[in-house]
C-alpha cells in the first residue's frame, strides 16, 4: 500500500532531550501533523459545529533512536475504515530503515456533540478510491 501522505523532515534540536535523542512525544506530534494534513486533503475542516476526527486507539513502537539533525521521512497510510472510524499506520524512516511505528483508529465525531457519526460520504469516497482503504 503506497503511503496516503509522505513528508520529510529535519529533526529539530526542541524534539529532543537533553542527551540530543528525539523524545517520545516529538513522534505523536508528526503524527498529529499527518493526520491534520490528511483529514484536510479528505475535503474536512476543523470547525465546532462540523464533523472532527478523534483518536479513539493509538499504539505507538519505538524501533531505533533517532537524533538530533537526522533527516528522515514520515508516511500515513490508510489500510481500513468502517461505518464511522478509520484506521491511520504512521511511519519514521531514516533511509530505508523504520524507526517508528504506529497505528491509529480515528473515528468521525459531531463535535456539537461528541457522538460517532458515519464517515462523510465525500472523504470516504477518497479514503477507499485515492487512499486504497478496504472495508472491514
């Protein structure tokens, strides 16, 4: 499965500890990133009113240390969706090595509510077209 967004990225001296390694955090912010990135390329916004992506499951794996100034790539891709959640595989590469690994289930709430909703016809139609996701 091809990446659904693929980026680089220069590892900046406030996304490490004091020792100069990347902190744990500074890899579910990337992820955040991506997954902003993706919810607006579906044709969604972030508005109090209108539908909103939750992160109802996050499972990160830390592979292999990364350091300050490392150049290195990050990808979301979307193997599957349901009714009302998708879910996000992000990834770390330094080369051809993966650093990180996590998986994501998203699921698309009313934000005036904070009820499940079924994914938007409209992003649907590119989460399974354009992003390959498959229907569970």
């Amino acid at each position: 499965m091809s990446p659904a967004i693929t980026r680089r990225h220069r590892v900046r001296w406030c996304e490490c500890d004091m020792f100069g390694h990347v902190n744990h955090t500074a890899y579910l912010l990337w992820c955040e990133d991506l997954r902003v990135a993706h919810w607006e390329s579906l044709g969604q916004s972030f508005c109090p009113g209108g539908v909103g992506p939750v992160v109802a499951r996050l499972e990160a794996r830390y592979l292999a240390p990364l350091a300050y100034g490392e150049e290195v790539t990050l990808t979301l891709s979307v193997p599957s969706l349901r009714r009302s959640s998708f879910v996000h595989d992000y990834a770390v590469w330094r080369g051809e090595q993966q650093v990180f690994a996590c998986r994501a289930v998203v699921v698309c709430v009313d934000n005036a509510t904070g009820r499940p909703i079924p994914i938007p016809p409209e992003a649907r139609a590119l989460l399974t077209g354009r992003d390959g996701a498959l229907a569970e």
